[in-house]
C-alpha cells in the first residue's frame, strides 16, 4: 500500500510540475492558450500573474517531493500529508472559481493520494 501510494504522491507532483510549465513557460503559447481556453490577448496580459501562479504550483510539487524523499518515513508522510491537503484546497478554490475540471485534474488525485498515504 506504501509504494502505491507514493506513486500517487508522485503523480501529483508531476501534474504540478507540468502545471509550473504552463504558467511559468507556455502561458503565451498555442499549449498554453488551449490548456487554459483563453485568447493571446489575455494570454499576454496576465503572463506575469500566470507565471507567479505557476511558481506556488512549483512550490507544492517541492513539497510532494520533499515528502517522497524525507529518510524519516513517518515525519515524510506528515510533509505529504500537509502538502496534499493543500493541492486540495487550492483544486477546490480554483474548481468553484475557475474552472470546474480543476477539482479532477488536481483534486481527485490528490484526494486519492491523500487517502492513500493517511491508510498507508
């Protein structure tokens, strides 16, 4: 159940890390107006709000991973734990306020990893 639920965990990590390419680098580009549904204009007007987005995604990735490597096991799942907890709450927020596919794409596995590591 442990290693099923690290790879959850790292799942998770990687959306995020995928999420940081996006805003941070590909915000501008056909990549990243089709991920997000947006204009080039709007696009190029919040390049810099994005790119901040995308380095707090890059942040709960660290987190993630941080948790995934810790040598204390115990003290790593609590790290995974808190770090989950918050994909989830930002999934939620970002479901209800920007876009509904956001509680899957991040919230589900979150959710599920979470559930994981807690029953591990």
């Amino acid at each position: 159940m442990q290693i099923v639920a690290n790879i959850v965990v790292g799942i998770v990590a990687v959306i995020h890390l995928y999420i940081l390419y996006l805003e941070m680098f590909a915000w501008t580009t056909p990549k990243g107006l089709r991920a997000f549904g947006m204009t080039q204009q709007i696009a190029d007007a919040s390049k810099t709000l994005a790119a901040n987005q995308g380095l707090y995604n890059g942040f709960l990735a660290a987190g993630l991973i941080w948790g995934l490597v810790h040598p204390n096991v115990l003290f790593g799942q609590q790290i995974e734990i808190f770090f989950l907890a918050l994909v989830m709450v930002a999934a939620i927020y970002g479901g209800l306020t920007a876009k509904r596919s956001i509680l899957y794409i991040q919230g589900l596995p979150a959710l599920i990893g979470l559930l994981l590591v807690v029953f591990a």
